[in-house]
C-alpha cells in the first residue's frame, strides 16, 4: 500500500464530509474516497450520528422521467453540464457543486428537493453509460432529461405539455404552469446562460 501525504489524506477527509453531508450513500463514498472503509463508517456515524444505511443504488432511469422528477433532474443536469464545461476540478467536486447549487435554487423558491444526492450522481452516471440524453423542446427550446435514443425531433418537454394529473394531484387551479413558476423554473431557461454567473467556478 503506498504512503499517502498527511495533505492528500486532509483533502480526502475533507471531501468525504462534504459528501456524507450532502447524502452520499457508503458505496459512493468507497469509490470516490481514497479512504479505508472503515474510516468513512467511522465518519459517517460521527456526522450523521447514525449508521450508513444498507441497501442497493437505485437503478432504474425510469424514475427521472415523471414529471415534477424530470423537472428537478433536468434543472441540475444543466447545472452540472454547465460547471462541467467550465470548471477544470475534479469531476466529484463538479457534483458536489452542482448538488449544492441546486439545493440553493429550490431553498430559495421555498420548494423541497425532489432528487436526492444518490439519484443526482446516478443520473451522471447515467449520462456517461448512454443510458441518458438531454433533448431539446421543439417549444421552449429548454433542455430536458430524457432516455437516450428516444427521437430528438418534435420533442415536447413535461413543462410544455404536462400531464393532466400534475394539476390535479396538487389541488384545483394550481395547475402545471403554476408549480413550474412556483419553482421559478420558467425563469431559470434552462440554457446554459441562465446559470448563475461563476458560483462556485474558479
Ligand atoms: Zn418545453
């Protein structure tokens, strides 16, 4: 086993925080982390106050397609897409920053994130297996997560035409349109212009 900088461990530790604080699951952590497992149990249980949770990954895309799902994963894809793009650190910071921006857009729309950090980097996993595309409304020419393969032309996103159950689900008149602005998604443009100016881009 090679000898790790007192520096290089700090910087390990620093990143497994961030990440058991953000939600990361232990088997995200064991292959992100260049800890030993039982340090990052050990820190786990002294942050969380709790044990990591047992359990699979979730596995299915299908779970990003549902409405008010695809509209949270497709406003952090974006983000993350646009950090990707202009950001040269690591990939797993560009995740965290990504994460954490779009907590702070839905804190400050006093909505409840819908995707989970475990759903957030599955999804980029997602993306880089070809198992994921993001297609262009031929509406609102926003960009939205659909399945990869799926024909591009004439796609029309959950915004653009919502099911008829988003409305109902939520109470009457408050239909689609006024959950997106509620989230102040319309605004957002979904483009790469609309992300906020360099927050956290170096
Ligand atoms: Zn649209």
């Amino acid at each position: 086993m090679t000898r790790k900088s007192v520096l290089g461990e700090v910087r390990e530790v620093q990143l497994a925080i961030q990440l058991i604080q953000l939600g990361a699951r232990l088997q995200f952590l064991e292959s992100e982390v260049g800890l030993s497992r039982e340090r990052l149990i050990r820190l786990y249980k002294e942050i969380k106050g709790v044990s990591p949770p047992k359990g699979l990954l979730p596995f299915s895309t299908d779970w990003y397609m549902t409405w008010l799902a695809n509209i949270h994963s497709s406003m952090f894809y974006n983000m993350y897409q646009f950090m990707k793009i202009h950001s040269d650190e690591e990939k797993v910071w560009i995740l965290i920053k990504s994460y954490k921006l779009y907590l702070q857009q839905i804190a400050a729309q006093d909505s409840e994130p819908i995707l989970d950090f475990t759903r957030a980097y599955t999804m980029v996993r997602f993306f880089d297996s070809d198992m994921l595309q993001l297609s262009t409304c031929c509406r609102c020419s926003g960009q939205f997560v659909a399945h990869a393969h799926d024909h591009k032309s004439g796609y029309v996103c959950v915004l653009c035409r919502p099911p008829s159950r988003a409305g109902k689900a939520r109470g009457a008149k408050r239909g689609a349109d006024g959950e997106a602005g509620a989230l102040g998604i319309e605004g957002m443009g979904f483009g790469v212009e609309a992300a906020p100016g360099g927050a956290g881009l170096h």
